[in-house]
C-alpha cells in the first residue's frame, strides 16, 4: 500500500517538458513550484478541450471540477494570461 502513494506523489506533471527523474530531482530540492505547475496543466487542459470544439465557457467549467477552490474568474486569468 505505501508503494501505491509513493507512486501517486511522483506523478510528473511536466512529462512533455522534462523526464520524470528529473522531476523527482527538481521536487525532492523543492525547486518546484507547485502554483505554475497547477497554472501550466489547467492552460494544457484548456487547450485540450478546445481542440475538442468546447466552448471556452464549458472548457473552463470542466477544469472547475478538477480545481473547485478556483473561482471561474481565476481559472479565466490562468487560460487567458499572457506568457
């Protein structure tokens, strides 16, 4: 059982940008920073459903259920935001 959770932790959300042993490196020094790692994969998600034909309004509700602390406002900064 505790093998399951160590796997869930290391889960590498950047595998298109780096490899997952570099992402343990990076995580375990806490060079991580979490909030742009959230900010990146609700950006990647959002283009996803797009490529779907989504509205971006429906787009952004679907990632709402993933991220229900975030308001709609906030995830539409996130989406829409400069980079």
């Amino acid at each position: 059982m505790e093998k399951n959770v160590k796997s869930i932790a290391t889960i590498n959300p950047l595998s298109d940008l780096i490899s997952d042993d570099i992402y343990s490196l990076l995580n375990s020094k806490g060079l991580i920073n979490e909030k742009s790692v959230r900010d990146y994969s609700i950006r990647k998600r959002f283009q996803e459903l797009k490529a779907q034909d989504i509205s971006a309004s429906d787009a952004i509700e679907r990632i709402r259920v993933d991220h229900p602390y975030l308001q709609f406002d906030t995830i539409r900064k996130i989406v829409y935001q400069l980079k």
